[in-house]
C-alpha cells in the first residue's frame, strides 16, 4: 500500500458529491422503484389477494449502471465528483479501468444491500484510513484525488 499519493480528495468533499449522485440516481430511478400490486392466490382464505410489490432490483441496477458507467467512461468521475473537482484512478495513479470500475461498484452495491450496516462500515472506513479508502474502494484498488 504505501504512503498515500498526493492529492487525495477530501472526506467532506466526497461526502457531498456522494449525496448529489444519491439524489439523481434516486430521481431517474423514481418511476423504477414505485409500489405496484400483484394479485396471488391466497389458499387459506380461497381467495385472490393483492400483495404489494417493490421495483428496488430496477432501482438498484439504475444505480450501478450510473456509477459503474460513469466511472469508467467519464474519466473516473459522477455528476458529482465533477461537480466537486474529483475523480476515481487507479492506487498507482493510472486511469480506472471497465473491470476496476465494475468491481468497485459490485463491492459498494453488496455492501449497501447489507441493510445500512455495510453501507456505514464502508463509508465509515474513509474517516480512519491514511489513504482515504473506502471498502469498495481497497477492493478494486482505486483512490479518490482531486481533478
């Protein structure tokens, strides 16, 4: 691993960006992520029953397909880390690759459907690690740096 390269973009900085990517995955994944009703037959009752039914598989592959696409075509960079001057490159500096930009998301993705607890510990490591890594960030061996 080593000493950290220089120009690592900042906690803060990356919480935001963070945010703002939320926010338009969650806006142009609205109309994926509705509630809708399936009608099953209940035996017990001898009845057909409505039982509610979550779109979140299409919410969430709108959501990889933003990061895992935009990281890997779009100079290592989302809506927001271009809003907030930063990129995703390799930890020895180099442009991210398809496959590096694909495992950093699947990591991130698997740990976010771990029901908030890997969602903060994957955030959560950022504040105690020298290079500012997060999990899915050691993972695929990327590092956040300013743009």
């Amino acid at each position: 691993m080593g000493l950290p390269p220089p120009g690592l973009a900042g906690r803060w900085r990356r919480l935001f960006a963070g945010v703002l990517d939320w926010l338009i995955v969650n806006i142009v994944s609205a109309p994926f992520s509705w509630t809708s009703w399936e009608y099953a037959w209940d035996g017990n009752k001898g009845v057909w029953d409505r039982f509610p039914v979550e779109h979140t598989f299409l919410a969430g592959l709108v959501a990889f397909l933003y990061f895992w696409l935009l990281h890997a075509f779009w100079n290592g960079q989302t809506l927001g880390k271009k809003l907030f001057g930063m990129r995703v490159v390799q930890d020895s500096g180099g442009r991210i690759g398809v496959g590096q930009a694909a495992v950093r998301q699947a990591v991130a993705s698997a740990l976010e459907w771990l029901c908030c607890v890997g969602l903060l510990l994957d955030l959560g490591w950022i504040l105690f690690d020298p290079r500012k890594q997060a999990l899915h960030d050691k993972a695929a061996r990327t590092v956040v740096v300013n743009a």
